[in-house]
C-alpha cells in the first residue's frame, strides 16, 4: 500500500511539473519590433526601430543586485540575387550595457557598436544615466540612426535585405546565474523582424 501511494505521488509531482512546463513553453517574456525603417545619409545606411517588451521581476532583481544586463542588436544586411541565395555583405552589432548603481541609485547605460564588412565600426560612445528603470529601458528599445553600412557597400540596382535581431544575452552574465537559468523562460527575450530596401532609400 505505502509503495502504491509514493508511486502516485511520483505521478503527481511529474505531472504537474509536466503542466507548469507547458505552460510557459511559449515563452513568458515575449518582446516584438514594432517598427523597422533604414533611411540614407552622410554616405550610410541608417536604421531605426522601436522595440516592445517587460523585464520580469526576477530579472530586475539581478539588476538591483549590481549584475549588469548585456542586450545585443545585431543588423544582418544581404545582396538580392535571383539565381542563387542572397548573398551577404555586411553585419552590425549594437552591445547595450545597463547597470544599477546602488551607491548613486542611477542606472548606466553604455552602448557599443560595430559596422561594416570588416567589423569596424565607431566603438563605444559616452555612457548615459537614467534616474529610473523605465527611463533606461526606453532607452534600450529604441534604435536611432544606427550607422549600418556605408553606400559604397551597396550595389544600386538590386534591391537589399536587412534583418534585426535583437535579445538578451544571458552568455554574459556570471557563469553560476547562467546555470541555474537553463529552462527558465522569463531570460529569453528576443526578437527578430526584416524588411527590403533599395540604395537609394529616403534621405
């Protein structure tokens, strides 16, 4: 009888693990790219785009303990070919640094980018403090006149492919937080959307 109830129990418990997993298979934190442009200028292709997502209450726990966020952007801009897959000119990458400050109870924002076939780029630009978290984060989700690629890079009369993506990258973080997050779907934040483009695109 005692061996009967404890492998109902085993049940139970797999079971219901079974449905809290389920549960959340879709992913708790869901983010999206509301808006996606590219625009012409000084000789470049720039990009904007406005970003949508929550920072669940176990990830700004990990903030306001001092651990830094690492969010990463990352345009991948490809050549139209019709007689085989487009073909791959350049990727920018955007690292976006944010920190708590509990001395000054500020929160820093440091952005670093990378352009360009060859991976140069302008490097990182002065760091940005925020009063509050909303006010970082605002921040975080919206991409200004990113330098992506120079127009000399670009052949103008096939049409073009940028794709952003951009998540959270939890590969930064100290590696004990990054063992004991396996499974846990509040930390995967990502989003990724694409659109076509022509060189001589608006000014």
């Amino acid at each position: 009888m005692l061996l009967r109830c404890l492998v109902a129990f085993v049940f139970f418990v797999i079971f219901a693990m079974n449905v809290a997993l389920a549960a959340n298979s879709d992913g708790s934190t869901p983010a999206s790219i509301s808006t996606l442009q590219v625009e012409r200028g000084d000789g470049a292709i720039f990009l904007n785009a406005q970003l949508a997502f929550d920072l669940p209450a176990p990830i700004e726990d990990v903030l306001l303990k001092g651990i830094p966020l690492f969010f990463v952007a990352e345009a991948e801009i490809r050549r139209d070919r019709w007689y085989w897959y487009d073909k791959k000119l350049a990727i920018a990458t955007r690292q976006i640094r944010l920190a708590y400050q509990p001395l000054t109870r500020r929160w820093r924002l440091n952005v670093s980018n990378t352009s360009g076939s060859n991976g140069s780029g302008l490097g990182g630009g002065l760091p940005q403090y925020f009063d509050t978290l909303p006010e970082a984060l605002s921040k975080v989700q919206r991409i200004s006149r990113w330098r992506i690629i120079d127009l000399a890079e670009l052949d103008p009369d096939v049409l073009h492919t940028v794709e952003l993506n951009f998540k959270l990258d939890i590969s930064q973080l100290p590696r004990p937080f990054q063992i004991g997050l396996i499974g846990q779907n509040d930390w995967n934040i990502s989003a990724s959307k694409s659109i076509r483009f022509a060189s001589e695109v608006s000014r």
